[in-house]
C-alpha cells in the first residue's frame, strides 16, 4: 500500500514539472516573438523616414529649385478622428548669403467645405504650421519639417487648400522667399 502512494506522488511531480517547463517555453517564445513585432515596427518607421529624407533630396538635385515638399502630389487625405497625418518640406538656401527663413501654413480656400468651415477653423487642424530656421548659402535642411492636420470628428467631409509661405530675413531685411499650395482632402 505504501509503494502505491510513493508512486502517484512521484507521477504528479514529473507531470507538474513537465507542465511548468512547457509553459516556461511558450512564455520565453511568447517574449521573443514579441520582442521582434516591435523591432520590425521601429525598423519600419526608421526606413520611411530615410525614403522620405532620400526624395526630398532627390527633389532638389535641380540646382533652381528652392523648396521640395513630399508627398510630390501635395495632396494629403485624412479621415475624420483619425490620428495626425501631413506632409514634409525641405528648403534650400540658394542665395551667397547665410538666411534666416521663416514659414507659415495658412488656408486659402475652405469654399468647397460648404460654409460649414471657416478659414480661422482650417487653420486650428494645422500642427507645426509656423517656425523658422537657419541655413547657410548653397545648404538645405538636414531634416525636412513635418506639417500635420489634426481633423477632428465633426468636420464635414471636403477639400481644404492650404498654402506653404516662405519668407527669407537677410540683414533683418525680410522679402517672400517661395511658396507652395497643398491640399487636404477630409473623409
């Protein structure tokens, strides 16, 4: 009767403790799996940032040209309520001289929005929609500026045109540098 017991609480052991390794197992490979979604996911964001900085440069191998925005269709679309989205500008400091340039995103045409949207209303979807920086002659920026719209769940469904000013300051002496018109559709 003793030899009995000795042996069911010998088999319970080895079940239980070949039930924990195997859970141990799927917990490591759990981890590890995971661990590689998040990597792929920074590597991801990491590449479309270089495509982005690589076509903007490509945009400017014209000498002439003074400001590259991507995406090159300038139009940006946007769901209602759904997170942030924009476009990227670059600019190129074409002048002898180190510049101060300043820019601003302001709306131009709310006219197919119904009435429903105001210009001063377009204007509070911009994020980032004013700044200024340095850059020396011949040099554009390292890391373009990003613009976003923040399109709130109330706004109707419309196209908004927006327009990218560039001024130039020089001996505080400020003049219109380039523009450029970008439009956001809203779903």
């Amino acid at each position: 009767m003793v030899i009995r017991i000795k042996k069911a609480a010998m088999e319970m052991s080895v079940g239980t403790i070949v039930t924990i390794v195997l859970l141990m197992i799927v917990l490591v490979l759990g981890i590890f799996f995971i661990q590689k979604i998040f990597t792929t996911g920074t590597n991801a964001i990491d590449t479309i940032d270089n495509e982005i900085q690589n076509q903007l440069q490509k945009l400017f191998a014209e000498e002439t040209r003074t400001i590259a925005v991507y995406p090159t269709s300038r139009e940006v679309t946007i769901k209602k309520g759904d997170t942030p989205k924009g476009f990227a500008f670059s600019v190129r400091n074409n002048d002898v001289n180190e510049a101060t340039f300043n820019y601003k995103v302001e709306s131009e045409d709310v006219s197919s929005c119904g009435g429903s949207i105001t210009k001063e209303n377009a204007n509070s979807y911009i994020l980032g929609g004013t700044g200024s920086f340095k850059l020396a002659a011949g040099n554009s920026l390292d890391l373009p500026r990003l613009v976003k719209f923040n399109i709130p769940s109330s706004a109707p469904p419309c196209t908004i045109s927006y327009t990218l000013k560039i001024t130039k300051n020089v001996n505080n002496k400020e003049s219109p540098y380039s523009d450029v018109q970008v439009f956001l559709t809203i779903k």
